[in-house]
C-alpha cells in the first residue's frame, strides 16, 4: 500500500515539474543553510578545540589586555618581572615563566614571510614554559640556557609547502629581521598553528633582535599543583595583580585564563552562532513550508475530479488523505535531500577556499550522519506538516461534485 502510495506521489510530483521544484526551493535552501553552516561550525569547533587539546590541565596564561596582535603585546601597562615574582609566591603555583611574543620577519631559501616569534626564559621558568606548552622536538634538540644565535621552529617549517617551499631542518641557516640564526631543532606537530608556525629562541637573543629592553612582558605562562583548585588559583592572582597595578575589581586591565575557560567561551560564542544560524533556516524553511501548502492546494483543485472518480469506485476518505499527505511529506524529503547535497558541496568548497586563502586546517569541515538524516528528516516533518490541511481537505470532497468539477 505504501509503495502504491508512492508511486502515486512520485508520477503526480513529475507531471508538475517546474513547479516541485520551484515550490522546494524553500525546502532546500533552508536545509543547504543549516547542513553547511554547522558543518563549518563543528569543523571550526573541532579545529579550536585541537588547538587547545596538547595543553595540560594545570595551567594557566596571564596576559595584559587592551592590545592589539599577539596576546597581551601593545598594551599600555605591560607585565613586569613584578608581577611575575609575585605570582610565583601565590600558594599551589609550581613555576611561572614571562614570554614576549613578536611579529619577525622570516627569510629562507630567498624568500621572506611574516611569522610570530616566542622568547624562552633561562633557568627554572624555562622548564616550567616547556611544560606549559609541551614541548617536544621531532628533530634536533630543545633550546637550552646559553644558546645564542640558535632557534627552534614549529613543525610547519619542517613541510615541503611551507611559505619558503623548502623544508627547513636542524643545521639550517636562516634570517629574521635580517640577522642570521642556526636551526637546531622542530618541534613535534602540535595541531595548532600558533605554535606550529612559530619561530623560538631564547629571550636575549629576541629582545636584541627587537630592540625591546626592560623586564616586561607580553604573557606568562604559570603551573600550579594538580591538586589545588584553580579557581582559587585564578583567585588570589587576580587579587594580587590587582594590588600592584593599583586597579578595581571589574576594572582589571589583565586576564587569567585557562585552556578550558578559553575553550568555554570560544564554544559559547560558537553556539550562539549556531543558534542564529537556525533562527535563519527556520525562517527559510517555514517559507518553504507554505510553499508545499499552497502547492497542495492547487494541486487538490486541480485534481478535483480525479478525487471524485477514485471516491466513486470505492476510495475511503483516509486513502485519499494518505495519498495528498505522502505527497506532500515527499516534496520535504526531496527538498532535503538535495539541500543536503547542497549544503554539503557548499561547506566542502568553503573550506577549500579558506584554506587556500589562510593556509591553515582552522576551515575545516565536520559532517556527521546524525545531521544529514536530522535535516532530511525535519524536512519531511515540514512537508507533511504543511500538506496535512490540503489533505483533509481532499479526503472530505463530496465524490458527487468533485465529478461535476470541470478543469
């Protein structure tokens, strides 16, 4: 009965053409919207989330706000050797180390690119930086106290496509900022393209490169006991840095942050993104809906008197409801599929071209099978939803003056 069903639907749908397809568009464009949008927000989630994923859980960056590139670089008040003693005295903190972080010009292979380069302290901080951001090498070895005119890169640097289309390795001569340095080591692939990317030496070495003397600094990296809760870490830093840059509570001119706080909000603002995004393709598809349902109309004027002779030869009320309901709820799954389709070559194609213009994994695209039948499932709901009236209104014709009915 089903099958008879279809086939009825499928044979009325293709004698008008042009007009399931115009009264789908609808359909599909809302379906395009959200399977396309949120695969790009998954992928876009999952890439975020990969880029926080190497760090531990018992750290935690402090940075000066109010600037613009780099975290906590171009600021007015910047961290000082102060604040850094300081937070190290902060009860559950393990270590701390003060970074600067700087835009460098790279040339390699007669070629130039602009990329981020990190200072790493000397001493007892230098281990406390290596673990807050896991550091390991691939090849050659780590920067050590003394190192001088010596560098370590992100992996990035270790691929033949990189800006310089030469692989760089251990025992490599490069330049930044026109001074010549030796590579001695890459760094494992982190999956984030900050450090991937980046350039590291020792902090001498970058503030005579840049010409940055003084003792500030542009973030620093701090490691606490597991066992203490970094809630009352965060806490008594804040309380501390609040003190010695003389600021209010709620006026902090500084942030302390955690992985997980960073990945909080990141997800947040992704999840509003998403709602707005089904704000949108619920408009569209509501448009869509009534589309069907004026679609369904017609279709049962149109067919008037073909509805009088399948009552006259023995058709109940319900199969003729049956067959205007399937119809219409086929017009939804058709339109979702396609939209699906639509949404997924969209998403594909999108985070092509974003990582051909960024050169970077952070366009990235997650599909997941829940969300495609989701989407064609919703559609159907749409669409039977709105040919459920047009069909009640079939199955109630009198046979009598639906056979009188003339085209």
């Amino acid at each position: 009965m089903i099958k008879d069903y279809l086939l009825f639907a499928i044979r009325s749908l293709r004698n008008r053409g042009l007009r399931t397809w115009l009264t789908m568009i609808g359909i599909f464009i809302g379906i395009a919207a959200v399977v396309s949008l949120i695969s790009l927000g998954e992928g876009l989630r999952f890439a975020i989330n990969s880029q926080f994923g190497f760090l531990g859980t018992d750290i935690l960056a402090v940075t000066a706000s109010g600037g613009f590139g780099p975290p906590g670089t171009g600021v007015v008040n910047p961290l000082t050797e102060k604040e850094l003693d300081d937070i190290k005295r902060v009860k559950g903190v393990e270590g701390a180390g003060g970074r600067l972080l700087e835009n460098v010009k790279f040339t390699f292979n007669r070629k130039a690119a602009f990329t981020y380069a990190a200072s790493m302290p000397d001493g007892e901080d230098r281990k406390t930086i290596e673990h807050v951001i896991n550091m390991g090498v691939q090849r050659g070895r780590i920067l050590e106290d003394g190192d001088k005119g010596a560098v370590v890169l992100g992996s990035n640097f270790l691929e033949e496509d990189n800006p310089f289309g030469k692989a760089i390795i251990p025992g490599s001569k490069i330049q930044l900022q026109d001074k010549e340095f030796k590579v001695i080591g890459i760094l494992e692939k982190k999956g984030n393209f900050q450090i991937d990317g980046a350039v590291f030496m020792n902090e001498n070495d970058l503030r005579e490169l840049v010409g940055r003397e003084g003792d500030d600094y542009d973030i620093i990296g701090v490691r606490f006991n597991e066992n203490t809760n970094v809630k009352y870490i965060s806490q008594d830093i804040e309380k501390r840095l609040r003190k010695i840059r003389d600021v209010k509570e709620g006026e902090e001119d500084f942030s302390v942050e955690t992985p997980a706080s960073i990945l909080a909000s990141v997800n947040s603002v992704l999840l509003g993104i998403q709602i707005f995004v089904y704000i949108i393709a619920g408009i569209s598809i509501l448009v869509g809906g009534i589309g069907i349902m004026n679609t369904m109309y017609t279709s049962v004027v149109e067919r008037t008197k073909e509805i009088g002779v399948m009552k006259s030869i023995g058709a109940r009320n319900s199969v003729i409801f049956s067959l205007f309901f399937v119809e219409s709820g086929l017009l939804g799954v058709v339109g979702g599929i396609v939209g699906a389709a639509f949404g997924f070559l969209g998403a594909a194609g999108l985070a092509f071209v974003g990582k051909l213009a960024l050169g970077s994994e952070i366009i990235a695209v997650q599909f997941s099978f829940w969300l495609i039948f989701g989407a064609i499932l919703f559609a159907f709901v749409m669409g039977s939803f709105f040919g459920t009236l047009p069909a009640i209104q079939a199955s109630k014709l009198n046979p009598v003056d639906a056979l009188r009915h003339i085209k």
